[in-house]
C-alpha cells in the first residue's frame, strides 16, 4: 500500500467526519448549548483532549505499566503540566508559563542524560 | 461619517484581527510541531510533495506523526485512521451551533481549520463574546495553518540536521503543555476543566477496559458522567429552598 493512499484515506475520513456534524445543525439536539446532548459532547471533547494528552505525555502507558517504570522525567512532566494548569488559570496567559515549562522539561532532559 | 456598512466591515475586520493575534498564543506551538514534521518526514524518506500533502490534507498532528512513522505498517493502519479521525465530530459538533448561520460553502471550505487547538480558542472566546464566530475563527485558523504549511517546508529542508534527543523530548511535551495550558483559560468553568482532567486521569485506567478504542470510549464515559452530576446537582438545586 502506497504512502499516497494513506494520506487519501486520511484526508477523506478526516473531511467526513469534520464535516459529518454540519448536516445536523439545525437539529435541535446542537442548537440548545445547555441542553443535555450538547454538554455531554462538549465535555466529551474535553475529556478526549485529556486522553490524547495523556497519550502523548505518557506513550500510551497504562497504570501498571507507569508505576513500574516511573522515572524522574515522568514526575517532572506531571509536575510541570499541573503547574503549567495552575499559572494559566491563575494569570490568563499561556507563553509564560508554557515556555517557562518546555525549558524546564529540556533542560531537565540534557541534564539527566548527560 | 460612518455608515452602519463600515461599520459592519469595521467590526469583522476587528473580529478577524483578534484571531490572528489570538494565534500567536494559541498556535505557538504548531511552530515547533511541524518542523518536527517536517523533520520527520525527511528522516523517514517521505518526499516534500507527500510531507506537505500531510499537512495541507489532514491538519491533524496525531495522525500525521503516526503516518509518517507507520506508513510501512499498511492496511493495518486503516481503523486506527478513522478512530483518530473520529474524535473530530466531537470537536465539529461543539463548534456547530456557534457557525451554523454560515454558508455551506464558506463552512466546508474551513473545514481543515478545526483541529483541537482552534477548536480550543474558538470555544473559550465564544463563551464570553459571540460576534462575529466564524471570522474569528478563521483569523485564529489560518495564520495557525499558514505557519504549520511553511514549518512542515522548513523543516523537511532542514531534514536531519536538527534531530537531537532534546528536540525529540520537547515534542513529547509540546502538545501536552500547550492543551494544558489552553485547559487553564477554561477555568473557573468546572465542568470542562473537570472533564480535561479526568480524561488524562481515566486514561491509563479505562485502557484496560477499552484497549485499543480507548481514544474513541473513554471521553462518552467521562461526558456523560460529569453531565449526569451536573443534571443531578441542578435537580437538587431546584428542590432545595
């Protein structure tokens, strides 16, 4: 299978589901933003958010696995996304407290790893 | 004189500046996102017409890395394709109600715009102002795609030059700290922030229930439930004098 076709593959599913939620705007279930359906979507998307975060944070590992292999670095990274959590919500702003975080994390890394 | 027309224009033309100044703090990282793509994408000898494709196709870096990295694997990518992509209607279905008077042309051809992180702008902005919702987000989309279209470039020039560990252990945490950080501008509203974060708390848990369609069950399980609190914390609050 060609790299091309993938990337076909990709695109069109990814413009159909994109898409997907348009043909039922006028439906009453998305136009009322306080109704039940439309919050448990809302904070689906949110909770998908925090998953994919964890994902990537984390490779995917699950609980058994993290304990066992926990490192410094992994205490650092929850450290450092709870902190970055709590200086946004505190002063509004995201530079500041992102790449105060990424510089910590990369520094941390070369320090580590010689 | 300013007629009511100017004004209008003057008013959308403010809207669309707003999102773009926007982008700077909410698309910082795709900077550095997709030079990591472009990078990769010369290290794992995709061409720059198939590297740009990725981007100017999918917009979507999950799924990018994981074509890039994988593309040797084939058919069996195929289901993990559609499950990244389904957590799109989510992310279409929250931004519906706020665009839906746009025409169906203007939306489709937008349609690439929506990625977690606009997704993310667009929703904390439309809680508190509503004017004018689809120029702001296609001022805080396209600068975002622009970037990320000329980074994928860059970066696939610059090729294997720029790999080091460190780069790859900052992309880990870019992603991770940016959504984070955009978690944060939702505070105080305890029902989304509740629901970022049990979505990363109940991810390494739930996994053992839903193995590989955890990205697809996990969020339904964690929305119905914060809904089903909230409902019932609501029903208490009408009773209670």
């Amino acid at each position: 299978m060609t790299i091309w076709f993938l990337i076909a593959f990709s695109a069109i599913t990814a413009f159909a589901f994109r898409a997907l939620p348009f043909a039922f705007k006028n439906s009453t279930a998305l136009t009322q933003t306080q109704g039940s359906f439309y919050r448990f979507i809302s904070y689906s998307a949110q909770a998908m958010l925090g998953v994919i975060i964890y994902d990537t944070a984390f490779n995917k590992k699950d609980a058994l696995t993290l304990i066992q292999q926990f490192e410094t670095l992994d205490a650092l990274k929850l450290f450092l996304l709870i902190g970055t959590f709590i200086a946004v919500a505190k002063t509004r702003k995201i530079l500041p407290a992102f790449f105060a975080s990424l510089f910590i994390y990369v520094a941390a890394f070369i320090y580590l790893n010689g | 004189m300013m007629t009511a027309g100017t004004s209008t224009r003057s008013s959308v033309a403010n809207v669309f500046i707003e999102g773009a100044r926007d982008a700077i703090t909410f698309g910082v990282a795709f900077i550095f996102l997709y030079l990591s793509i472009g990078i990769l994408s010369a290290t794992q000898s995709l061409s720059l017409s198939q590297a740009l494709a990725t981007t100017l196709l999918i917009f979507s870096t999950p799924l990018q890395f994981l074509l890039i990295q994988s593309y040797n694997d084939g058919w069996i990518l195929l289901p993990i394709i559609v499950a990244l992509n389904a957590r799109f209607v989510l992310l279409s279905a929250t931004l519906a109600p706020y665009i839906r008077s746009t025409s169906t042309t203007k939306t489709m051809a937008s349609l690439i715009l929506i990625t977690p992180s606009i997704f993310t702008g667009c929703v904390t902005r439309f809680k508190h102002k509503t004017d004018h919702p689809f120029t702001y987000m296609i001022g805080l989309g396209l600068p975002i795609f622009g970037v990320s279209i000329i980074c994928t470039y860059i970066g696939f020039i610059a090729g294997a030059k720029f790999t080091s560990p460190a780069i790859y252990a900052a992309m880990t945490l870019l992603l991770p700290l940016q959504f984070t950080a955009l978690a944060g501008k939702h505070w105080p509203h305890y029902s989304e922030v509740s629901s970022y974060w049990l979505g990363f708390v109940g991810a390494p848990l739930l996994v053992y229930l839903f193995k590989d369609y955890s990205l697809l069950c996990t969020p339904f399980i964690i929305g119905g439930l914060i809904v089903l609190i909230e409902n019932n914390y609501k029903k208490r609050g009408g009773v209670a004098p």
